[in-house]
C-alpha cells in the first residue's frame, strides 16, 4: 500500500469518532518514563493550554521547547531519547489522569504501550507522515 492510501484510511477512520472526543473527559498527562517525576505535557487538553502539547508557544508544544514532544533536540522529543515517544527502544512517557490512573506508555516500544486509541494514532501517525514532527502535530491539533 503506498503511504497516501495508507494516510487516507488512517484519516478517515480517525473522522468517524473525533480524535479528541477519543480520549477519555479526563486530562491525560504525559511524565517522564523512569522516574513519572517530570512533566511533559497534557495529551488531550485544550490548544489554549498553557500544559498542552498542541500549544504551539507554550514549553510542551513549541518546536524548540526542551520539554516538548516535538522538539527533536528536547529531552522529550528526541529520536534516541530515553523519554521520547519517538525513540524506538526508549521507555517513552508515563500516561496518567489526574486521579493518578495510569494508560500505559506514549512509546514506539511495544514493552508497555498505552493501549488507548489517541496513542495508537500518534504513532501511526509518526510512520504515514514520514517522523516529521511538525505534520503530526499539525495533524493531531487541527492547525
């Protein structure tokens, strides 16, 4: 299959239940891998947030910020970066609401991963739109 039909299908299965309406009411929140201490974002909250990583000039959702997702130099955001979602053998982020209920990894790594829908369409998402960062979150936050 090439890489369009691939996308087209991803695209429009993800339109017959919105990405955001996905993901539970509760904010899910990204932390660090190895210790679950250092924050690196909320996955589902609103653009406007000043936590979110669609937050475009926010620190979790710039593409510069040390601790964005999207920053391929952030220690969240590097390809061989431990805490990076992106990183192939690296534990990736901790994925947790605010009761503290924990959804498993934002990880490429199959060792843990998240089982929820939004994260299963982000790495899908890394691999249709060619690891480039900006796509995906251009994608995934509707800019």
């Amino acid at each position: 299959m090439t890489k369009l039909y691939i996308l087209f299908l991803l695209l429009t299965s993800l339109m017959a239940a919105p990405l955001k309406a996905v993901a539970e009411t509760k904010a899910l929140l990204l932390f660090d891998g190895e210790t679950g201490q250092e924050f690196a974002g909320c996955l589902n909250c609103n653009r406007s947030n000043s936590a979110s990583i669609c937050n475009r000039y926010g620190d979790f959702g710039s593409r510069y910020g040390d601790t964005s997702i999207w920053s391929r130099y952030g220690e969240f955001g590097g390809r061989y970066e431990d805490n990076s979602p992106w990183a192939r053998y690296g534990e990736g982020l901790r994925v947790v609401d605010n009761d503290g209920n924990y959804y498993g990894r934002f990880s490429r790594s199959s060792t843990g991963q998240s089982k929820l829908p939004i994260i299963k369409s982000l790495l899908e998402a890394w691999d249709v739109l060619d690891e480039d960062r900006m796509k995906i979150r251009d994608w995934f936050c509707d800019y």
